[in-house]
C-alpha cells in the first residue's frame, strides 16, 4: 500500500514580520541547538521544533514533507503563524525513499 504524505510551502510574509519574529517562528518550527557558556564549561541544550515530534524531509528552507497522519499538528503550528506566515500544503504519493526513512523514523519512536 503506497504510504501518503503533505508537502507544505511556506513563505513569510516580510511587510508584517520583523527580525525576531521570523527567527522565533524558524526555531519553534525546527528547534535549535542552545549553548550556554558558565565558567569554564559549555552547556549544550537541544530545544525542540514541531518537526522533531515526526519524521520530515526538509525540501528547503520553506518546504518540507511529512507523513499525512502528521498534518494535523503541522496545521495548527501554521494556523498560530497565519497573519505572518502565507502557506500552502499539496497531498502526495511518497517515493520508496521517502516512505522508508518515515516508517524507520516510527520505529526508532
């Protein structure tokens, strides 16, 4: 059975998105990596996206593809950024790549 995905576009909409608005939006959606140095040491803390919580192929900066069972959490984040952010998503047929990187991406869960 060929396994369905959601290829999602985004783009941001620059007149009513500042600087820091646009960096909050890329880390809520990918995470980040925080350092925090403190004395002698380094402290490395990984912070969580929306993606994190399922298997993506990132197409490029503004694209990326994730299971359909999955768009429903995608939707909502896209739905918090919607006077920010303009957005399209298109129903596809994953590739056997593709469909194999998710369902080992589930199993590692």
């Amino acid at each position: 059975m060929e396994k369905k995905g959601v290829l999602i576009a985004f783009s941001i909409k620059t007149e009513k998105t500042n600087g820091s608005e646009k960096t909050k939006f890329f880390k809520q959606l990918y995470g980040w990596t925080q350092s925090v140095p403190k004395e002698n040491k380094t402290y490395t803390y990984e912070r969580k996206g929306v993606l994190d919580e399922m298997p993506y192929v990132k197409v490029n900066q503004s694209s990326f593809i994730v299971p359909e069972d999955d768009f429903d959490r995608v939707f909502e984040f896209f739905e918090e950024w919607s006077s920010k952010v303009m957005w399209k998503n298109f129903k596809i047929l994953l590739d056997e790549e593709t469909e194999k990187e998710f369902d080992e991406w589930e199993e590692d869960e």
